[in-house]
C-alpha cells in the first residue's frame, strides 16, 4: 500500500508520512492485494478513488469504452451473500437507490474530468468514484459499493440497449456543437486507431459503433453481453486496479482490510497473489503521424446546424512532466492570454471571436489554439499568428510588469489546485499518473518564480509560433455552409490548403 499525508492546500511533511506508515502497519497480516494510496487529510468524508488502466483493451474492445461508462453504475447486481441468495440478480433500481441512499457523491469518467466523448487528463485511465460520509461503516460501505459496481453488476441487453440509446441521443445534441466537432476532428486527425482512447472515443466514431450495437442487441445480444464481460475481465484485472482512498485515515482503525481479496475483490477458489499496477500511457504515446509530419492542410467542415465558426490547432507541445519548460510555457500562455492581455485585446476587442485559448500538457505533448464562436476565423487567426510572431521577434518587448503579473496569477492558480481534501487528494492521484511523487505543485511554484523573459521568449520560439505555420500544425475549422467559401479563401490566402467537407459523412473513414 501507498501512503501519503496532506493538510489543506500544504505538502505532506515526512513526520505526516511516517505516522500514517506506522497508522497503517499496526493491521499485522491484512494487507491489501491491490495497489492502494492512503492521502491522510482532515475531512468530514471518505472519497474512494478507483483508476482503472485501459491500455490492456484490444482495438475490437476498446470502442465500449464509452458504453461501459454510461451503463456501470445502472446494471443490476448479483447478491454477494452466501447461501442459496449467492447470485441471485437486485434490479437496476434498487441498487441506483441504495447508490442514492448510502453515498454523498459517485460517477466515473475517462480521463480526469472527461465526460461523454471526451477524455480528460490521463485519457488512458477510467476513474470510477464513491464519496460517503465520514466513519468505519461508511468507508466499508465505500468499498463493497465499488466491488458491486466493478465485479458483480450484470450486463444484460436490455440494459445495455437503454445505456446505447441515451448515448446516440447525447450525440445528436453534440453533433449540433460546432466547437466538440471542431475539436473531435482534430482528435481524429492527431491520434492513431490501435490503442488511443480519445480516438476511441470519437463521437463521430462512436455514432456509427453504437448504432451497430444497438442492431446487434436486436440480432445477436448474447454476443455483445460476452464482448463487455470480456471487456470487463480485462479492464478489472487485479494488475489494471489502482486505488486511492482520500480520509482522515487516523479515524479508521482497519483501513486496509477493505482492499484484501476476501472484502473488496470476487471470492474465488485460489488465494489472489499481490498485484502492482501497470504503468498507465501517457496520450502522447499514441500519436499520429500527422504531430511530426502534418499534412499541410486545413480541415474545414461546414454544418447547416451551427452559425458562428470554431478553430482548434494543435503543434508539439511540452515532452515530459518534469520538463524545465514547464513552468515558462505557463507564464508565457497567461502572459499573452490573460484578461485585458495583448490576445485578449486582439481577439475581443476588434469583435473577431467571443474567446480564444492557448492550452497544453505533457500527457498529450501537444499545444493548443482554439477560437470560439468566431465571425472572423481566417483573420482572427492570422492577427494571432502575428502578435506571437512580434513577441517571439521581439518586435513587441515583454514588459516587466505583465510578466510579474503573469508569474502572480499562474502562482495563485497552482496554489488553488489543493484547495480542499478532495483537490488535494486529485493533485496526489495526477502526481502518481505523471510519475512526478509528492511536492511537484510545490517544485512547479518555485520554477515560475523563477521564470525570467528570455525564458518566454524560448516558449514563443520552440513552441507558440509552431501552433500557425502549416508545415507544424494541424487544424481543423468548423463553420456554418452559408460561410464555407468565405472561410476557405480566408484561409487560402495564408498559404493553407483547405480540404473541405460538406457534413460529417465523409470526413471519418473507418
């Protein structure tokens, strides 16, 4: 088992750690079987975190993804008790009730902070959560609550034709949002098919996947039934589980006895052997050919449905997490994008986009550039491109005010990521995912201090200029028919090719 100790929006001290270590070696002989972290804060609460790793799952599998998530948490669940009731099926509907009744908070998610179609941070891990209240029952409650939604839920076709069909709905909603499909489509541009979750994910992707489930539910549903508990055996195999439990742990005398084989995971004949999880991919390691070599061209796909345009560039971004660019690449961003900044000036004073970003992580190895709700995409994007051009030359000095201003505000927003026990015990789960260890927040706060203006001036020239040339970045433009033309020789007279689309049919081949 993994410990750490946390207070507030503080670091764990060591003499935190070595008591909740001792805390936890007073249970002799009742040590989990799974890789589980103890983040020690004081809290009123009890929050399991389970992170699933997803990288095992073959390409015919991994297009469930999202069907999984839909469907986890309102399946029926056989009974675990003993006795002639052993497996014997609780409907759907009691068991969302006693979810109701019996836990503050629960969802899962792809990724941190994914939701339907989208991954979140870390795309290749699927985090499942139960929040309950504080005591020694609660938090068993927690535990066998999240062993009936990983093992004993049942699927059945019914079940899964409902999940299938909400999800089909949520896409024709998102099918109508110019920004998602701008987006989705670059996704699809910068990921390969065999292993990526956000490729895997794809609304457009997974519109034409669930349809077919959904026929097949009507033609052979015992197959699909086998697909997810095959799907299920692999994604919760004892060596794809990680658990993070976020408590005052000095408040439960038998932390671990929770996470051993007979409490937590099925009952079987042979003892479990102890598992340690598998190193979870980063995103990055499933790119495309296009991040290295892009196309040179420009995707633009006009829809009937939307009326403003919407643009999402992406170029190579920050390689690693402990990278010594970290910390600039941040000032530089909040530098130029911040309220009343130089973009913010550009972009919103003269009417061209009602907002814009620059955004990037090491996961992915990418870098971002995004217009929304855009009347001008062509030119906001070329006025963009030149005032990093004329910082990154330059031309237009970083003043020593912005930048302290900038250095302020990434330092405030690092500071407010450990806010409370639960945003503190996240910090402690990415840190694990990044393979940082504990105090990275507070390595990162010290690294902006630091920053000086040759450092941003090295971000605007390795990185920023990149997100506007076409032979180092892919975009993709989403914009009403009625200005597709517009757009494309907007575009054009940059020096982009433009491949157009009319609709979404033919722009994702299987």
């Amino acid at each position: 088992a993994g410990a750490g100790a946390g207070a507030g929006a503080a670091q764990p001290t060591q003499v935190n750690k070595t008591r909740l270590r001792e805390w936890l070696d007073q249970e002799v002989g009742k040590d989990p079987v799974l890789y589980v972290q103890f983040d020690s804060v004081p809290s009123n609460f009890i929050e399991v975190r389970c992170v699933l790793n997803t990288d095992p799952l073959p390409p015919r599998l991994r297009p469930y993804l999202e069907l999984y998530l839909e469907s986890c948490f309102s399946l029926p669940v056989k009974r675990a008790a003993a006795g002639a009731a052993a497996g014997e099926l609780i409907p759907y509907e009691d068991f969302v009730a006693e979810l109701q009744d019996k836990t503050v908070h629960y969802g899962n998610s792809q990724g941190i902070g994914g939701c339907n179609f989208t991954c979140g941070a870390f795309s290749q891990a699927m985090m499942v959560t139960i929040k309950v209240e504080e005591g020694r029952e609660r938090y068993e409650e927690a535990a066998r609550l999240l062993g009936k939604v990983l093992f004993l839920s049942s699927f059945t076709a019914e079940r899964l034709a409902v999940a299938a069909k909400n999800l089909v709905s949520d896409i024709s909603e998102q099918r109508r949002e110019g920004e998602l499909l701008a987006r989705a489509l670059l996704r699809e541009r910068l990921y390969t098919g065999e292993g990526s979750n956000h490729r895997a994910c794809n609304l457009i992707r997974q519109h034409r996947f669930l349809s077919n489930v959904l026929q097949r539910l009507e033609s052979e549903p015992d197959q699909v039934v086998a697909d997810m508990e095959e799907f299920r055996s692999i994604l919760t195999h004892p060596s794809n589980i990680f658990i993070q439990v976020i408590a005052d742990v000095s408040k439960l005398p038998e932390a671990k006895r929770c996470w051993t084989g007979d409490f937590f995971l099925p009952s079987r004949p042979q003892p479990y052997t102890i598992s340690s999880p598998g190193i979870i991919s980063h995103s990055r390691t499933f790119h495309s050919p296009a991040v290295s070599s892009p196309p040179g061209s420009l995707l633009l796909v006009s829809l009937q449905a939307i009326e403003s345009s919407y643009l999402y560039a992406a170029s190579k971004g920050l390689p690693g997490f402990q990278h010594p660019d970290t910390a600039p690449f941040l000032v530089t961003v909040e530098l130029l994008c911040s309220i009343e900044g130089p973009m913010w000036k550009l972009i919103r004073g003269l009417g061209l986009a009602y907002s814009f970003s620059i955004f990037g992580d090491a996961d992915e190895g990418l870098v971002y550039f995004s217009l929304s709700r855009s009347t001008s995409p062509a030119r906001a994007f070329s006025e963009s491109k030149g005032l990093v051009a004329s910082f990154a030359s330059s031309a237009t000095p970083i003043e020593g005010v912005a930048l302290e201003n900038a250095k302020a505000s990434v330092i405030s927003a690092v500071v407010s990521r450990e806010q409370t026990p639960s945003s503190t015990g996240l910090q402690a789960i990415m840190s694990a995912l990044r393979g940082t260890g504990h105090g990275h927040n507070a390595r990162l706060l010290e690294a902006v201090a630091a920053v000086q203006e040759q450092d941003c001036m090295r971000i605007l020239q390795t990185y920023l200029v990149h997100l506007f040339d076409p032979k180092t970045s892919n975009v993709c433009v989403t914009t009403s028919s009625s200005k597709q033309e517009e757009v494309c020789a907007g575009f054009e007279r940059m020096g982009w090719t433009v491949d157009k689309h009319e609709g979404l049919e033919t722009v994702v081949q299987d």
